[in-house]
C-alpha cells in the first residue's frame, strides 16, 4: 500500500550521495496516514490525530453539503423577478447557542487530550538513558555516556531515553518521526526530548529546520536494538587498539560526518574530495599554494579557514575540541589511504 512513510522513504534515500555509507531505511507504515509505530508516544499522538482529522473531515463534509443545498434550494432565476434579496431572519438564539457550543464540546476534550500529551512529553521521568545531541552543519552527534560518539543514534529497546540537543551554529530541528518527537536544536542553550522505543529496527532520523546548503543531507538513523546489542555497540564505537589506524580513520570520516562534504571518489561536494589530496599540490584562494602533508592536513582540520581551497567556501566548521589526539591522527591516516 502506498503511504507516507514510503513516500519518506523515497526522499530519503534520494537524498545522500552515492559514497554514503548509509542511508535510512524506511520499515512501512502501520496504516494509511502514519509512519511506523515505534515508540510509547506513537499511539496517543495518532489517536489525537486521528479524532481532530476525522472531526473536521466530517464537519467540511457536512458544511459543504449544506451550502449546495442552500445553493440550490433558494435560487432565483432572475433577480428581476424578486426584487433585491432581504433577509426574513433576524437572529436566531437556540442556532446561535447550538453553533457555539457543540464545537466546544469538541474543542475543550481536544485541548485535554493534547495538553495531557504535551505535558508528558516534555517531562522525563526520573531513570533515564541521557544521551546528548549535538547539532552542527551538516550533521548530527550523539554522544553516549562514557563519552564516545557516533553520527548515527543506537537505543536500547524498551528503555527511557533523553536526549539533549544543543547546537553548533544556527538552528536545527531533531526529529525522529516513527518515534513521534520533534525538537530544535537552538544555538547557546539546551532543548530535550524523551521517549521509550518499542520497537526493533532502524528509523530515519531528519534535520527538520532548514540550515543552508546541506540541509536535506542532514540525515541520521536511529537503531532500536535489545540491550546486548546496544553495549555491544557501545564498545565498537569506542577506541580500539586492535585496529589499523586507517580503520579507524574510516569509522571517523562516518560517525564525524566529514561524509556530508567530503567524498572519496573524486566528486566535489560542499568541500575536495580526499581522493588522491595527500601529496598533492593545494591552491588556494588568496593565490598562494602548498603540498598537503601531515602538517597541512592537521591544520586544515583544526584550523579550516587558515588556508581556504580555491574553488570552494570556507564553509568547514573546525574540529578543534571535538576530535582527540588520537582521532586526528588516524583521521590524517586514512586521507593517506585514500588515493
Ligand atoms: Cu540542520
């Protein structure tokens, strides 16, 4: 059955790049109008939504019908005849009260409903799973307690999550809709959101306020897995000694999302494309020039705007204080791998 979720899908899968490693993976809707259903929220929020789509369906319905019969009914086939049209009613107090209150019947329980929802939804209860959003051109950052973090948000099922978003630079919006939450990012202070997923699977994740170039690429998925599997998780994204640092450099481009403007295959995207930079000879746009060694490339990471490639906006945000030491040099040795 077509529906909106595979609507999404389409987007979604439209929109990254061809050397994207990723991109979301839309499970069908569970009903006509609705994405999937995965979290504690999905069910309350869909009943609302149904019963005020259903009442105004139904009221349009009935409105409509009454103006064509009307229409019809009191017709005149030529004013001459009649004269100019005066109204025979004055007012009508019994019409006037009924019209007033039987939509407040259906306003006042609305309003309850959705208040009630609003309230919980922005109340986490007490025990939860805190992870922190961090917004920035053009991806997300969810870091985990313990410290690592990753462009992609895995969830233990059947658990209390929050999450805290902040932002980088403008506004942003975190909005996972088979959870039924939505949120801005707002630069200089901190916003949340909570759910409980209850489902397992993978959701697609959007940036849902619109932030320049790349806004449409600002996608994510999120991960419902059972709790094994999410601490399993944990211990992958972590440092691992056992890995060349090429590997990890690799996993870095992904989860630091240098992907969203970075490719490998030699197509520009919002930045160079690393294939083949290292060596190379860089120009740059105040005419100067260098050969990208170790040092040039650290510095570009750290410091974008010192040397702006030519041909391109210095639209890079710096990576100072959000890459340690040690994902700096691996980061610089996987560009050495790219050729
Ligand atoms: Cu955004």
């Amino acid at each position: 059955m077509t529906n909106l979720a595979s609507v999404f899908s389409m987007l979604a899968q439209a929109a990254p790049a061809s050397d994207e490693p990723f991109s979301p993976v839309v499970p069908p809707g569970d009903g006509f109008w609705q994405p999937v259903s995965a979290s504690n929220f999905a069910g309350q929020i869909d009943w609302l939504y149904e019963v005020i789509l259903w009442v105004t369906s139904l009221t349009v319905v009935g409105v409509v019908a009454a103006m064509a019969l009307f229409v019809v009914k009191y017709r005149v086939s030529s004013r001459k005849e009649t004269g100019p049209a005066v109204s025979q009613v004055d007012h009508n107090t019994p019409l006037e009260i009924t019209w007033s209150v039987l939509p407040l019947a259906f306003f006042i329980p609305i309003f309850v409903w959705g208040f009630q929802g609003f309230t919980d939804m922005h109340t986490p209860p007490k025990d939860v799973l805190e992870i922190k959003a961090t917004a920035q051109k053009w991806n997300w950052q969810f870091t985990y307690p313990g410290g690592n973090s990753d462009s992609k948000l895995h969830v233990p099922v059947g658990r209390d999550v929050r999450i805290l978003i902040e932002s980088r630079d403008v506004l942003h919006s975190l909005s996972i809709p088979a959870f039924r939450v939505k949120q801005d990012a707002v630069p200089g202070r901190y916003t949340q959101l909570w759910f409980r997923a209850t489902k397992l699977g993978k959701f697609p994740v959007f940036c849902t306020e619109y932030c320049g170039t790349s806004h449409s690429d600002m996608l994510s998925e999120a991960t419902v897995e059972t709790p094994d599997e999410f601490q399993e998780y944990l211990n992958k994204i972590g440092f691992d000694p056992n890995k060349p640092p090429e590997q990890r450099g690799a996993e870095l481009y992904v989860q630091k999302g240098c992907t969203t403007c970075h490719s490998l295959d030699g197509s520009p995207k919002v930045g160079p494309t690393w294939k083949g930079l290292f060596g190379s000879t860089r120009s740059f746009a105040d005419g100067s020039s260098a050969t990208a060694d170790e040092n040039y490339l650290r510095e570009s990471i750290l410091e974008p705007n010192a040397k702006v490639v030519q041909g391109f906006a210095p639209a890079m945000p710096t990576f100072q204080g959000s890459l340690k030491d040690q994902q700096l040099s691996d980061l610089i040795a996987y560009i050495k791998s790219v050729k």
